[in-house]
C-alpha cells in the first residue's frame, strides 16, 4: 500500500516507517524537520513540509494518492503545553484539521492517529480502558481529545472515511537493530534523561515530585519499548484495510514502574550510580497512568514481544552510547 507518514522522521514515526519498508509498502514522509532527522527515515520518500502549509499538503496527497495516512507529527512535551497553550493547539489541533480537510478533498478514506493516555487526565480507576472518561488536565491531552472528537464526528459523517486512534501510554527504547533511538537535545522522557545523566550529559536528574500518592511517593507510569508500539500501527492499518471500521485502542503493558523504581533499573543497566536530585511537581502530571490494552490485544492481535523493564533500557542505552555528548 501507499502510506503517506506526517512526523515520520520523529522517534515513533521512524521505527514505524523502518517496519512499514520492511513489509515492502511504498512510503512518503511528510516532515517539517523541527525534532526530526532525515538520517531516521530508513525507507520511501521524505518531503520536507509543514500540515500548516495547506496548498503544499493538499497537492502531496493529489500526487501521492495514498491508501492510507499515518500521523504522529505534533508537539508532546506537557510542560511546555501548560506555558504555551496556543502552540499545542494550533500545531496539534488546527495541523490535524488541515490534514482532515486535505484527506477530504482528496479522497484518503483511512487515518491512523498518533493519541495519547494523556487525554485520561488523572484516572478514576487502573487499569485505564478505553471507556474510561476523556478529562485531561494539561493543554497537550486536551490538544489530541479535541483531535479524537473532530475523528469521531467526521467519521460518523462520512461512510468512505474511517480511522484508528491509538493511544500510546509511555513509550521507551531503541531499535533492537541500532538503526534508530530517540535523538532529543532536551529530552523530557525520564529513561532518555536518566541514561543522557549517567552518560555525563547533565549534572543530575531530577525527580519531579515524591509527594504523589503512591507506594514511593512518585509517579507510575506504564511504559511501552517503541518497537511494541510501531508494531501495532501496522496490526491497525491491516484492521483498517480487512474491517473498514473506525476504533480507539490503549497501548501499554498494564503494569507500571514508579519514577524511582526506573531510576534503579537504569542504574543497573548503566552501572553507573548517576546522582537525582528531588524536586517539586511538575504541573500536567497525574499520579499513575497505566493501560489496560486488552482491547488492541483482542481486535488487533497485538502481541508485544518487549515486556521488560531492563530491555527497553538496555535498547535505549545501546543507542544512548553511540550519540556525541
């Protein structure tokens, strides 16, 4: 199939693309550039463009005419999206409406959309399913929930269109292979700051609050090895070729690790006894975030293959080591 990718020279959008290659579909890579690199895009094509450049985009889709769109392109840091709301919605919400419009207009009946648990908000129970209630409370979660709706509505107004939104819980690691890792100056993903630390790179990390209601008092978070979550966009696009049929899906393990609990383990696989300092909240943060992803398991048949906590540090450490400080 033709698969046209936004974000696709990102972290997730290149492991995607490096498995889409692998099964021999034709890609192009619509990019702006801004956190991605154009060394990640292993296969297919890589236009260099903005969503925002409606013209540009609606003339791509004319000229590519693909079976289906993945999209990961967006801004992700939820810091940054409590002090700079209208970046999130304007590069995550009004980026995706161009997309939409475009698709629209050009007959593109399927999209795959790069969600978040971030749109759960502080959850009122665990595991999350996916019935559980949209309530974010950051800028970022709220920017893909308004994202979710507009997917909804559409498709339940046009019968040719139909979509996968998957949300992702933490997402961690490397490329097994050491093709493609996470390449963030200023990473905010905690595995990603806690080996750039014990590489040298920063003096300390920091832990963002010890006051939370947990075992250890810090935040617990599921986290998924990024080759799992590549995998399950394309189980997604073979639902959406074989059913036709629109649906959401959580992707994480089930199970979670506090930040403290993380520490440790990259301590471990590092061997190196890298100093943290503990510091306030961060705001945006809910306490425990962990998936209940029985549904993609089910209606997908999505078998993750890199459950382990070590793993998806030892991947992400093997690809940390080979990056200039």
């Amino acid at each position: 199939m033709r698969i046209l990718v936004t974000g696709g020279a990102g972290y997730i959008g290149s492991h995607v693309v490096k498995l889409l290659g692998e099964k021999k579909h034709e890609i192009l890579v619509y990019d702006n550039l801004s956190t991605g690199n154009s060394w990640a895009v292993l296969h297919g094509e890589l236009l260099v463009a903005d969503l925002a450049d409606s013209t540009t985009l609606h003339n791509t889709l004319l000229r590519f005419k693909p079976h289906a769109v993945m999209h990961f392109a967006a801004s992700i840091a939820v810091e940054e999206s409590v002090h700079h709301p209208l970046i999130y919605y304007r590069n995550n919400t009004a980026n995706t409406l161009n997309l939409l419009e475009s698709m629209q207009a050009c007959g593109v009946p399927n999209l795959i959309f790069s969600s978040t648990a971030a749109v759960y908000g502080t959850p009122q129970q665990v595991p999350i399913d996916e019935n559980s209630e949209m309530a974010p409370i950051n800028p970022y979660g709220t920017s893909k929930m308004m994202i979710e709706l507009i997917l909804r509505d559409h498709s339940q107004a046009t019968p040719d269109f139909a979509y996968i939104s998957l949300r992702y819980f933490n997402v961690a690691g490397a490329d097994p292979e050491g093709q493609l890792g996470q390449v963030y100056p200023e990473a905010t993903h905690l595995i990603t700051r806690a080996l750039k630390t014990a590489k040298g790179e920063f003096a300390k990390l920091q832990i963002f609050g010890t006051d939370y209601p947990t075992a250890d008092g810090t935040c617990i978070r599921d986290y998924i090895h990024v080759y799992d979550l590549a995998d399950a966009h394309l189980k997604a696009l073979d639902y959406l070729q074989a059913e036709k049929k629109s649906g959401i899906f959580n992707l994480g393990y089930g199970h979670g690790y506090s930040v403290k609990e993380v520490v440790q383990a990259a301590r471990e696989v590092t061997r190196v006894d890298f100093p943290t300092e503990e510091t306030a909240r961060r705001p945006g943060d809910p306490a425990v975030l962990v998936a209940d992803s029985r549904k993609a398991k089910q209606i997908l048949h999505w078998q993750p293959k890199y459950d382990d906590l070590s793993l998806i540090i030892k991947t992400a450490w093997e690809w940390e080591a080979k990056l200039p400080v």
